[in-house]
C-alpha cells in the first residue's frame, strides 16, 4: 500500500511540474531598431508566459555572441527580426515545462535550437517545440552553446563539395577563427591533414603549437604560404580550401589547389573580393563556390544527413576529442563590453566571448 502511495505522489508531481501555471520575468537583450550593438541594445525584462499546447519554457544557460549576430543588430545581414527583438542565434538551455501536446522534450532536459533566428539572449523564453532538439547535458556548457553554428560550418564544408579521404588534404585561412579550430578538429578525427595559414602576430610560435594541438598538421603565415613547398615534399595536394578572409589570402590558398578542387568562401573578414585566377579556372578547373550555414540549415530541417552530423558531433564532443574555442564566460551585465570585444575584432584571436545566464 505504501509502494502504491508513492507511486501515486510521483506520479501527481510529474503531472503538476508539466502542466502547472508558472511565472518567470526574463532578462533578455533586446534591440528595437538597427544600429551599433552598444546603443540600440538594452537590458529589458519581459514577462514569459505559461508553455501552450506545443511549446516548451526553458531557462537560457548560455549564449555565444557571434559576429553574423552583430551585423544582424547593425541591420547589414541577409536575416532582418522583426522589431523590437531578441538578439543572438544560439544558446543551451535548460528545460523547465512543456506544453501538453509535447512528446519529444521532458522537463529537465537540455536544448540547443534546431532552427536559426529565435532570440537567445534571454535568461528564459518559450519556444515551439519544433525549434529546438535535446542535447546530452554531458557535453559542456560552452561545447552545447556553441554547437550549431561553428562545428557545423566546419563539418558541412568538409563533407559537402569534394569527396575527401584519409589521408587527404585540406587548406583553410583564418585557421584561428573558431570555424578554423573546428575544421582542425575534425580532420584529426577523420585523418585528414590539416595546413592553417594565419597572419603573423609576435606570439606567433604559441598560436601555431596550440593549432597543432587541436589537430592542424601544419600552420603556416600568410607569408609562409607564398613560398612554401610542403606540398611537393610533405603532403599532398589540397583537394579542398577553405576561404574566410577574401582578398590576397583567398587567392594564396586556392593556389596550391589540385585540379578539379573546390574553393569554399564562407566569411570575408578583411572586405575585399574574392579573384579567381584565370588558370585556375581553365587549366586546373577549380571550382569556387560559397557557404552560409543559415540557409543550409533552412534547407535540410528534416533531413537525415542533419541528424547524423549532431549524433556525431555531440559524441566527438562527449569523447573529449572536440571542444569548444577559446572563449570567455561574461555576464549579462557585462554585455556592452563583449559586444564591443566583437566589433573589434581584427583577425588575431578566435577568441569567443559567452553570455552566462546561469545566476539570471
């Protein structure tokens, strides 16, 4: 009779934590029109109302600020919010409630968004259901914040424009943007070899063994680069670049690309053209295309392939064998100055700065 009691009270407190009326004021970052980060964005507080049928509430962990989040507030990215709204584009969050008709995500459990464009610098908000998917709390707050955007940037251009084997070759400039780890990452992983071409800076030596410790085969400057041999004494011919700079860098790694490889542009950090050179294109048939996560993402939403790259991103994050860039926890109150970090970023640091919503 005991045993039965229990049951019953477990069974009523699972119920009532479901579908009980809850009230939660949000922190969150809010901006209500375009413009530099540290002048339309604001502190606000914004009551968060009760999960409906297909909705889940959830408690924000952590939020990385990235810099296409910034050209959004500053109104220069393709994605335009409707206004007044909630800036960032990834979190990891803890789930508090969910809606009655919600199967898929239990109180307790951890998300990441499964979608692009929500809003996710607040300490809670309720989202639809479909926007968001588990994640196995074993991974690390900074690995599940940062997860959907980087790593997957990096995994989709190795994987979706030339075959590439064990073995293989892979060129990338910006090797010290946080794309640039995680591509090194993953070629360690899968085999590849990885050349990081970087601009030069004085402590040049640590940055290079830290590349080299995350997985780049080789890291080279951008001065290196232009007078290297390493692929015709050391390693094979790249089959695939990786261009994140534009301009003089873009043209130098696509040089030492072997016929019929492919040139993925998927950022232009120093605001110049990408040119290709005429040989390239008739003698060695390369081929020079471009990469935006977003509308991928957009894309393949119910695609198999999508789930298949999480399960395997998440266990390479479990296995201690893929972690987050280097980073900084800041918190809400601190906002203006991690923005500001952002802004001025000038190519020399991968360094990703973090909104800790843990003490919200």
């Amino acid at each position: 009779m005991l045993n039965k009691i229990k049951s019953n009270v477990i069974c009523i407190t699972t119920t009532s934590f479901r579908t009980r009326q809850m009230s939660f004021v949000a922190k969150c970052l809010q901006y209500s029109e375009y413009g530099e980060p540290c002048d339309v964005l604001k502190i606000c507080e914004v009551k968060i109302p009760d999960p409906k049928d297909n909705e889940v509430l959830v408690k924000t962990v952590a939020a990385p600020i990235n810099p296409a989040d910034i050209n959004t507030i500053q109104g220069k990215y393709p994605v335009k919010p409707i206004l007044p709204a909630v800036g960032g584009n990834e979190f990891v969050a803890d789930v508090i409630s969910v809606g009655k008709n919600v199967k898929n995500i239990q109180p307790g459990d951890r998300v990441v968004p499964s979608t692009t464009g929500i809003g996710t610098w607040t300490s809670y908000a309720v989202y639809p259901s479909k926007d968001l998917m588990k994640i196995s709390n074993k991974i690390g707050i900074a690995e599940a914040a940062t997860i959907t955007v980087n790593p997957c940037t990096a995994y989709r251009m190795l994987k979706d424009f030339v075959q590439i084997n064990p073995g293989d070759t892979v060129i990338q400039n910006g090797a010290n943007s946080a794309v640039g780890q995680a591509v090194h990452q993953l070629c360690k992983a899968w085999n590849i070899s990885s050349v990081g071409v970087v601009r030069n800076r004085p402590d040049i030596d640590n940055l290079k063994e830290y590349l080299k410790c995350l997985g780049a085969t080789e890291v080279l400057t951008e001065e290196e680069i232009r007078k290297t041999d390493i692929f015709k004494s050391k390693l094979k011919k790249p089959k695939l670049a990786l261009n994140c700079v534009g301009g003089k860098s873009s043209t130098e790694v696509a040089r030492y690309l072997d016929s019929k490889g492919f040139h993925v542009t998927y950022g232009g950090m120093s605001r110049e053209p990408v040119i290709a050179g005429t040989a390239s294109l008739i003698f060695k048939d390369i081929s020079y295309v471009g990469f935006w996560m977003t509308r991928w993402t957009k894309e393949n939403l119910e695609n198999e392939e999508r789930t298949k790259m999480y399960s395997e991103l998440c266990n390479l994050m479990e296995g201690g064998k893929f972690t987050a860039p280097v980073h900084e926890m800041v918190p809400l109150t601190n906002y203006k100055d991690a923005v500001t970090a952002v802004l001025n970023f000038k190519g020399f640091t991968g360094k990703k700065f973090i909104l800790d919503f843990q003490n919200c």
